[in-house]
C-alpha cells in the first residue's frame, strides 16, 4: 500500500513539473509550441510513468518477490491450509470415506500452488512462498480452494447420509432379532458446515452406542435367566464396540447378531429338551381325567400355555419356556389341589350327616399330601410323576363318594316331602321327588325308616300302612240367623277335590269321610250379598272338627279392597258432581252415568255417603247411595197414611207411586221391619198388610 501511494505521489510530481514547463514555453515561446508541450508532452510523461509503475510491480528475474505477491501468496496459503486442516479434521472422523478422488484434486491443487511460487508441506500441514509467479494464478487457485470446500463438504454429506442410513438399517436388524426394543434415528445434518456434518455423525455413534448397551443387557439377562454362559457375549460386544469405533455400524449389528447366535446355539440342546417336556406333560394334563372334576378357567388356563408354547421357537427364549413350566405348575398343583378339596369337602358331608355306618367308605386320598409334594418336586419329570398319581387316586377317591355324598346333602330336602306323599298315600315313586337319582334318595330313607321299604325294581319306597286317611266334619253357617241360605263347602288338595252344598238359617254341619293325609284348602262361600267368603289352609293328620262362619263384610271394604287410598285422593274432585246429581234424584247408583272408572266408582260413592252420613248398600248388583233415615220414615207414613187395617199395598205400587230411589223389594221389606211401624205390619214376597 506504501509503494502504490509512493508511485502516486511520483508520478503526479512528473505531471506538474510537465505542465509548469509546458506553461513556460507558452509563456516564452508562444501559444503554439505552449499547446504542443502540454497536449503531446503530459500524456506521453504520464503513460511514460505508468510503465515505469508497471514495471516496479513485476518481478524483476532474479528469484525475489515483490510485496504485492508475497502477500497475495500468504492469503492463498492460509486459505488452502485451513481448508486442509479441516478436510484432514473430517477424514479422520469419517473413516469409511471414500476420499480418492478428494485427494486427486488435493494434490492438483497443491502442485498448482508450488508452481505459482508457493511450496505446501501437507506432513506438518505449514507452506513457504519460494518464488515469484503471476498473480492470476494465485487468484484461480484462490477461487479453486472454494470450490474445493464445497466438494469436500457435498462428498462429506452424502457419506453421512449414508452413515445415518446404515446406523438405522443395523439398529432394525438388532430389533427384528429382539435385541433392541426400539430404533433411533438420528438427525441429520443442521446445516452446510463440516461441525454440522460432525455433529449428526456423533448423534448416529450416540444412538449405535445405546444399541450396543441395550443388546448387551438383552443378551446378559438372557444368559443369567438360562445359566447360559457370558463368553461369547463378551466377544461380541467387543466387536461391536471395535467396529463402532471404526464406523462401520453393519459390522456391529453381525457383531451382536453373532453374540446371539453363538448363544442360542449354547442353549438349544436344553431348550429343545425343557420344550418337549412341557409340550408333552401339557398334553397329558389337559387330555386326563382331571378335566372332569376342576374349574373351565383352570382348563382354559392351561390352554393358553399350550398356545403359547406353539409360539415359542428360539432357543432364546429358554427363560420364557421356564416361566411357562411354573405357569403350567402352578395351574395343574391348583387342579390337585382343587379335587382334594373336593374330596374332603364330600367326606366332611358325609361325616356330618345322619346317614347309616355303613353309607360309605372312607377314602385315604384324603389323607396324602399331594398338594406339598408337587411344590417340593425339583424337577418336571419328578412333578409329573407325582402330578399323574396325584390325579388318578383322587379321582376314584371322588367317584366313590361323590354320589353318597350329594344324596346325603340334598337329603334334608326331600325326606319331608317323602315322608307326607307315603303318609298321604302310601307309595312315592321318582316322579314324586324333585330329584334325578330317585333310587339312591329311596335306599337311604329306608334304612333309617323302619314302616318304609325300598323296592328297587320300581324304584319306589312303600309304606307298611300304604297311607293315612281321617274324617273332617265342618260345621259351617252365618254369624248372625236369618232366612235360609245357601252355602258351599270344598276341601281340595293333592287328588281330592270334595264339595258339599248345605242351605241353614245359621249353622248346619258337613262331614268329608276318609280323606288321606295330607295340606287341603277349605273353601266356605255363599251366593249372598254382603257376605264374605271363609278360605283355610288345613292339615289332616287325624280326625278334624273345624267350624267356619261366614260374616257379613261390610260394603266400603268390599268395594274399596287394595283401591281406598287413591280413591281418596280421587273424591275431591267427584263431590261436587255426586252432590249436584244427589240433590237432584235423591240417590245415587253405579248404574248411572259418571265420568269415571268403573273399578273406582264403587268405592268413590261408598266413600262418599259415609263423608255424607248417607246409606250406601248393594241392590241388584250395584251400589245404591240414599238418604236411609228419610227412605225409612216415607215407609212408614206410607204405611200409617194410605193403608187402613187389614189393608195391603204391594211393592211395585210402593216403589212407582210413592219413592223416588229404585228400592228392590227386599230393600223395601228390609227397611219396613226396622221401621217404627214394624210390629203394625206383615210382608210377604209381593205385598205388605197392615195388621191394626
């Protein structure tokens, strides 16, 4: 810079001394020669100078440098050194690269830099300017070097790309094989720079690492579950870990995958071995007799060891076949235990019930310990053995007692029923028993029955007095006497169904001969109103004397049974209308016209009348609500006004003439005789004539 302002300075010197001159000879020697002199001579001593300048910048031939290319040559060396530096950087880390042709344009490109004056010593990575060339060709190396950089680093990334695909392709292989539970991708490259390009091969080194890790401790919980041993693990990972170092990631996984290998094969003898055992005493469990006497779930858990035992196929999975062998153990010591349960719950029903000495056997599989032996088994050949014993003791054990012992628990059940059906008629026959083995029900209610024989052709049970029967005398009637009525009376029950119609005026007496023993129901009606119905239930295990009277029932709790409540809570909104229709016909009846139920109109009118102090009775079917007192006291001035002594009226004349509520003649004749007129009177079935 101090050699360009120096030649400024001289050469602008050389312009103003030529222009002074040049003014001078204008001056002295006249316009003409003044104008030659700055028009010919400033151009030539200014392109005069710039040769001279020209010359100065370039080397002179005698091996030196000048400034100007020493320095260009420093910022070209620099540039290739940093380059190389971090070119070198990067090959070092990336030791499958393939850097041929990288190297071909490397050395291109530091011969073309000694030859344009600058020697490059790539041992050392230092370089020395030892000569003088053309600028030009630093400044096409210079240029060149970019380009180089940039080739480097697209070579770089694809050899990563590729890096990274290898990574995830060998941590798939690892996982196929079980070794690894889930692969990791790592992220590529964040940018164009070569610490971008480190940083994403560090992540792909990261995820291999963990890979290793993981596959190692699969491998080892693998060898510790199956005493398998850790050698050839050891070797692999070592191998995994020297090819990690390396950067060949496919070499680890067949590093790992090895490992495996050589281990499954350490294991295969014993797997194949432990497999087949299970497979076969499996087969054995769930074919055997056992399946008769436990649980479905006990049966489909097994099932399901026999599954998943198909599934298992690798010698790998060594730990999963001997947790399916405690699996398997486990369900078929439940089963054992299971029917010796069974069995002491059987004998403990037998012990407990009232059953002759003789009833049974006692089964010593009662007594083994089945149960803490297949526990103490040490192996699944020692467990078989015991297991197969196990099953075929206790299941004669339960078959021999399994039948006397549901007899002898359901037997409370039916002895009752047994013992009234031969009371009642002598014989019970297997229909008569709500039971399926009727026969053995038979036998042992006639060993502890002495009047009860079994006949085992039958099967039946006959009693020595084949049947009680008894005489049932009832007397039945009224509470209170009147005319003659009607009443019947029935005793139903197993095969008897009796009646007898009686007609009393209060109480006559009906005698049932020889009914068998037995529960009857005994039924006492009357076809008249106003009277209830007698209904008992009855046991006849001797002679009976039963007495039933029929009361008469009141109308409201006739006609208002199971609805009073919410005929009630209906009668506020029916009073008005029963009141307006009342005060209009003197009476009410069902067989009018209301705008309501007719299962709640009965009850609302009798419900009604007593709110009313009103008289509500039956008449010919229906609910008649009237004024009772002023029906009673027009009777009787009907009587005392229109009749003379001796004189008659008959009922219809009453009723059309005189009343205006539709009275039957049995009301009329009721209300005449407890009337104040009624010892003045006599009714017959048409008339009534008053005696004085």
């Amino acid at each position: 810079m101090k050699n360009n302002v120096r030649y400024t300075l001289q050469i602008g010197g050389i312009v103003l001394v030529t222009t002074i001159l040049g003014l001078g000879i204008f001056w002295y020697f006249g316009s003409q020669a003044g104008f030659y002199a700055l028009i010919v001579g400033i151009p030539t001593v200014v392109i005069g100078a710039a040769v001279v300048y020209a010359r100065q910048s370039q080397p002179t031939g005698g091996g030196g440098t000048t400034q100007y290319f020493e320095g260009k040559a420093q910022r070209v060396g620099e540039d290739v050194r940093t380059l190389l530096r971090d070119y070198e950087q990067l090959a070092g880390e990336l030791s499958t690269w393939d850097t041929d042709p990288i190297e071909e344009d490397v050395s291109y490109l530091l011969e073309g830099l000694a030859e344009a004056g600058v020697e490059f010593d790539r041992a050392t990575n230092r370089f020395e300017v030892t000569g003088t060339g053309d600028v030009r060709d630093l400044e096409r190396i210079e240029g060149r070097v970019s380009e180089l950089r940039s080739e480097i680093a697209d070579s770089a990334r694809t050899h990563v790309g590729g890096t990274l695909d290898d990574c995830v392709d060998a941590q798939r292989r690892l996982q196929d094989a079980g070794l690894i539970d889930r692969v990791e991708e790592p992220q590529p490259p964040d940018g164009e720079s070569f610490a971008a390009l480190l940083d994403a091969l560090d992540g792909a080194e990261a995820a291999m690492d963990a890979a290793i890790d993981d596959a190692a401790a699969e491998l080892d919980a693998i060898a510790e579950a199956t005493d398998a041993p850790l050698d050839p693990i050891d070797r692999g990972v070592g191998r995994a870990d020297d090819a990690l170092e390396a950067g060949e990631y496919h070499a680890v996984a067949d590093a790992l995958l090895d490992a495996r290998d050589a281990l499954e094969q350490d294991l295969s003898t014993d797997f194949e071995s432990e497999r087949s055992s299970l497979e076969s005493f499996v087969d054995t469990a769930g074919s055997s007799v056992v399946t008769d006497y436990v649980s479905p779930a006990l049966l489909d858990d097994l099932e399901d060891v026999h599954e998943e035992l198909e599934t298992v196929d690798s010698a790998l999975d060594m730990a999963r076949i001997r947790e399916l062998t405690a699996d398997t153990r486990s369900i078929c010591t439940e089963m054992i235990d299971t029917m010796s349960t069974e069995l002491d719950d059987h004998l403990r029903t037998l012990a407990d019930a009232d059953v002759p000495a003789d009833y049974y056997e006692y089964q010593s599989a009662a007594d083994e310990s089945y149960v803490s032996d297949l526990r103490a088994a040490d192996d699944l050949d020692a467990y078989r053995s015991i297991w197969l014993n196990a099953a075929g003791e206790l299941s004669a054990a339960i078959d021999a007692v399994e039948d006397e012992a549901a007899v002898a628990e359901a037997y409370g059940t039916v002895e009752d029923d047994i013992t009234e059906t031969l009371r009642a008629t002598g014989r019970v026959g297997a229909s008569d028993v709500p039971v399926k083995q009727a026969a053995a029900f038979f036998e042992l209610y006639a060993d502890l029955h002495e009047n009860a024989t079994y006949d085992p052709s039958a099967p039946a049970l006959v009693a020595e007095d084949f049947g009680e029967a008894y005489d049932v005398t009832v007397q039945a009637g009224f509470d209170e006497g009147g005319p003659e009525r009607r009443i019947d009376v029935s005793l139903v029950g197993g095969s008897l169904e009796e009646s007898r119609t009686i007609e009393t005026h209060l109480l006559d007496v009906v005698t049932f001969e020889e009914v068998p023993y037995g529960e009857y129901d005994l039924t006492v009606t009357t076809d008249e109103e106003a009277y209830g119905t007698v209904e008992r239930e009855v046991v006849v295990d001797d002679d009976l004397e039963l007495e039933a009277t029929i009361a008469e029932v009141a109308l409201r709790e006739e006609v208002c049974s199971g609805i009073e409540g919410d005929a009630r809570d209906a009668l506020p909104d029916a009073r008005d209308l029963f009141e307006s229709e009342f005060n209009e016909t003197e009476y009410l009846s069902t067989a009018m016209d209301f705008p309501m139920s007719d299962d709640f109109l009965p009850c609302l009118l009798a419900l009604w009348a007593e709110e009313e102090g009103l008289t509500a009775t039956r008449a010919d079917g229906d609910v008649l609500v009237y004024d009772g007192e002023q029906f009673s006291n027009r009777l009787a001035n009907i009587v005392r006004h229109n009749l003379s002594e001796g004189e008659s009226i008959p009922y219809t004349q009453i009723r059309n003439r005189y009343l205006a509520v539709p009275a039957s003649d049995g009301l009329i004749v009721d209300t005449l005789q407890e009337s104040p007129v009624a010892s003045a009177i006599e009714c017959d079935e048409t008339e009534v004539t008053k005696l004085s």
